[in-house]
C-alpha cells in the first residue's frame, strides 16, 4: 500500500501541462485525472495541478501563468507589445521531480527492471506574434527557444547490469504556426484549431545506455506534427461533437523522444494523443497518424448530467526495438458527466476498451479513468475580477 501511494504521488507531481500562447483569461483551476487499467499492470497514469493565470499581471501590459503540483512548478511571465502591437514575449522557468520518467512497456507489459527516474529544470523564451487582430479566431506565429537539464536517476528494480542515460544538458527550439485553439480546461463547449509544428533537440551529452549499450540517446532529434480539431455544442440541445486528427513524424528517433500514445488524460500534456482502453504512453511511435471523435448530450432537463461515447485509431510506425504487432491500434469509449449550475466544479467518469491491447497473451483491455476540475473563482475561493477578461456563461 505504501508503494502505490508513494507512485501515486510521483505521478500526480510530474504531470504540469506546457502551454505554448499566452493565456488571454483569468483562471483559477484545480485539475485531478487518475486512470485504472482493468487488466495487466501499469504504471501510474494520473494527474494533479494547480493552474493560475493573470492575463494583467499588475497592468494591462504583463500576463502570468502557473501550473503547480505538489514537487514541479512550470510558469511564463510575458511582457505584450514588445515590437509592436502585436508582438508579445514571455519568459518561462520549470523545474522540479519526475518529469522525465521513462517507462518501457513492450507488447502489454512495464517492463520495470527497464524503466528510470528523470528530474529536470530549465529556462525559455517565447515570441508570440498575432496575425490577425480584432479577427474572431487569432492566427498565431509562436517561437520558442530554451535548454533545461535532465539528471536520470536509477530505480531500485534496475539490474546492476543496465545503465542509464548520462545527465542531459538540452537545448530546444519550437516554431509553430496555430490558427485557433483550444482552452486548457476538462471538456470546453468550443474550440477549433489548425496548427503545424516543429522541435528541434540538441542532447549535449548523448550516448548508449541500457544492457551493454544497446540502446541509443541521439544527440539530434527532430520533430514535426500538425493538428486539427473541432468542439462544437448545438445551442439548442447542448449536444457535444468533436472530432480531432493529429498526425506527427520524427527525425532520428530514440526512446526518450518518442511520441507516446494511449489512455484518456486530457492535460496531461499541451498535445495529448489518447486512445482509450490502454494504457497511458503505452505505444512508443517515432511516426503516426491520429483520428478521434466523440459524442454527447445531456440526460436530464437541468442538463447537469451528460452521458457520451467516443472512439479513436492510430496508424503508428514504432520505435525501433519497441515494436508491437499491429500498425493500428483502435479503442472506444463511454462516459458520464455532471456539472452542478454553479458550474463551479465538474466531473467525469469514462469506461474505455482497446481492441488492440496485449494482456496475458491475449488481446482486447479495459480502463476506467476519473476527470475532475474545480474552477476555484466561481466556488467562491478566489477574488472575480470584471476586468480579467473571463470567458462569459
């Protein structure tokens, strides 16, 4: 039992989404996500942060963000109209505990004895440039450049012949072009956006790790992805639709830059690729291609309480040495909602099952994950602020 709480609390302090735009509302936000697999064992796939943002952080022309959980801290002050009117610049620190985990999990199994701890701390600058002011949906050029330091650190389950990585020393560089967006909030009403991306690392220390070497830290990985979404709510009826394609590649993949693919955490990073069913980064992908939608409504007449159904599918070329047996993998979902008329907090249960999931030599998963968000402004914990520039009702 004290294990599990101890992974429990590594887990939920890892987990502080990266947002790459300035915030444009005030925010008070409590996010918790916890997922179970039904089958199999995993590791923890959970979340808890605290997320604060002040869009004027002392006069109108600074902003601040916040996500806090309980041992890592990730935060952008900005400063607007640097170059012009249009032109806003941000600098961010992070730093803390388990951000940089690695777990290895092949054909259905966490490999343990494989896996590591990775801490990390680190600095950037962002120049946001706004295409189209005064235009409903803002087109935005978004480029980020920064370097952190990752410190690997051996678990007990690790056998005295496999090493890890040598320390990192990471130098980072993100362009993006991103027309929309969506809020970092559990289940907005709308969202739309069209974006392409790209990454670029350089690891100062690269090298081989693992059993007698055989495996590679790349000292130069490249990354590029594009992502287009839909959430729309019928005024009417309050039906929820959206629909999500998400397709990415990478140069000189390794494992500790591979995308990860699986569960249903919604904010568990900036760009989450979930698939339900399995379990949370459980298929390594250096390239995939991304397809989810989902459906809701409302069962009641004070439309408090929501019932809906989703489904995704990924077409994935794996990792090399962390491939699986099918180039699809396919999952749905069912879920029930409530959120009380205060709209003060929300919640969400959802019952997932993956086709595709290895478990005991045989295929096909289920997991059940637990969503919540408390909006601590409209509980009353926080001051309003009329002139924050809140989203209305």
């Amino acid at each position: 039992m004290f294990r599990i709480v101890i992974a429990l609390l590594i887990t939920f302090a890892c987990a502080v989404p990266a947002r790459a735009q300035v915030d444009p509302f005030r925010r008070d936000l409590v996010e918790i996500g916890y997922d179970q697999p039904l089958q199999g064992h995993a590791p923890v796939g959970a979340y808890v942060f605290y997320y604060l943002s002040r869009p004027q952080f002392g006069d109108a022309d600074h902003a601040l963000h916040l996500a806090l959980s309980p041992v890592y801290v990730e935060g952008e002050w900005a400063v607007r109209h640097v170059f012009d009117a249009d032109t806003d610049v941000g600098i961010g620190v992070r730093g803390g505990g388990f951000a940089d985990d690695y777990d290895e999990i092949r054909h259905g199994q966490w490999l343990r004895e494989q896996s590591f701890t990775g801490h990390d701390g680190g600095i950037d600058a962002s120049l946001y440039h706004l295409f189209n002011p005064g235009q409903r949906v803002p087109l935005n050029a978004i480029l980020q450049a920064g370097f952190r330091y990752v410190a690997f650190e051996r678990d007990g389950r690790n056998p005295p012949n496999f090493s890890i990585p040598e320390n990192q020393p990471i130098a980072r560089l993100r362009a993006g072009l991103r027309f929309g967006g969506i809020e970092p909030v559990l289940a907005p009403d709308m969202a739309a956006e069209l974006s392409v991306w790209y990454e670029g690392e350089a690891r100062l220390d690269a090298g081989r790790y693992g059993f007698d070497g055989d495996r590679q830290v790349q000292s130069r990985l490249q990354r590029f992805w594009a992502r287009g979404l839909l959430v729309y709510t019928l005024p009417q009826s309050l039906q929820r639709f959206s629909v999500e394609v998400t397709g990415g590649a990478s140069v000189h993949p390794d494992r500790l830059g591979a995308w990860r693919i699986g569960g249903v955490l919604p904010l568990d990073t900036e760009f989450p690729l979930l698939v339900p069913g399995y379990y949370e980064g459980e298929f390594s992908a250096r390239n995939f291609l991304l397809v989810s939608a989902d459906w809701s409504v409302p069962l009641d007449r004070a439309q408090q309480w929501r019932a809906g159904i989703g489904a995704a599918s990924a077409r994935i070329d794996y990792t090399p040495g962390l491939e699986e047996p099918h180039r699809w993998v396919s999952g749905v979902s069912a879920s029930i909602a409530y959120a009380p008329a205060s709209k003060g907090w929300k919640a969400s249960l959802v019952y997932g099952h993956g086709f595709d999931a290895i478990r005991d030599a045989r295929r096909g998963a289920d997991a059940v994950t637990l969503l919540t968000e408390f909006d601590l402004e409209r509980m009353g914990y926080m001051r309003s602020d009329a002139t924050s520039g809140r989203p209305a009702d």
